[in-house]
C-alpha cells in the first residue's frame, strides 16, 4: 500500500530538487534555536546553495536523521542527534552545529 506524502513535505522537497537545479549560491546560514522532545536544538537554515548536496554531507558526517513525525504507534524515539525539518538542520549537539557551519561559511 502506498503512502501519501503530506503536500507541505511534497512541497518542500520539489523546492529543494529545483533548487539544486539551478545551483543558487549559498548567500546566508540563518541560526536559530527549536525545542523537540523537550531539547534544545541548535538549527540551521541555508539560504541558497545546493540543499541534498548539504543533506548529504550531514548524512554521511552524523548518520541518519531523527524522524520528528514518527508512523508507528504514534510513539517517540530517543532523542536524535539531527532532524531535518521546514528547510532546516537541526543538531541536538552546539558542536555538530558548528562543525556545518565551518564547512559550509568557508
């Protein structure tokens, strides 16, 4: 049975692969903070660049991102190291943050 992908997140991931297409230079890393789980997450939104070229990295770098809307039985996870969220990262951890933001300000 297939899955409907909600069209907020459809949306957003189309935006994304366009995006990427057109290879906008990366102009802003915007921080900001989130709360999930009861943490404190240190988030990051680029304005411009290549987005699953970023996605990518943070995978490789940090393993697999923590899913903020989980399927089953409607219950948490432990606390994920990262999310991906509205345009953003979110790290669990400030030094995760800063290692992205080194990479990616140069």
């Amino acid at each position: 049975m297939a899955m409907a992908i909600p069209k907020q997140q459809l949306y957003q991931d189309l935006t994304k692969i366009l995006n990427d297409m057109y290879d906008p230079p990366l102009t802003e890393l915007k921080c900001s903070y989130g709360e999930f789980l009861d943490t404190k997450f240190y988030c990051v939104e680029p304005v411009g660049g290549r987005w699953t070229e970023m996605e990518s990295w943070v995978r490789n770098t940090f393993g697999e991102p923590g899913d903020m809307w989980p399927k089953e039985h409607f219950m948490w996870p432990e606390t994920p190291r990262w999310l991906q969220n509205n345009s953003k990262f979110w790290f669990r951890d400030e030094a995760d943050r800063t290692l992205f933001l080194m990479k990616y300000s140069a």
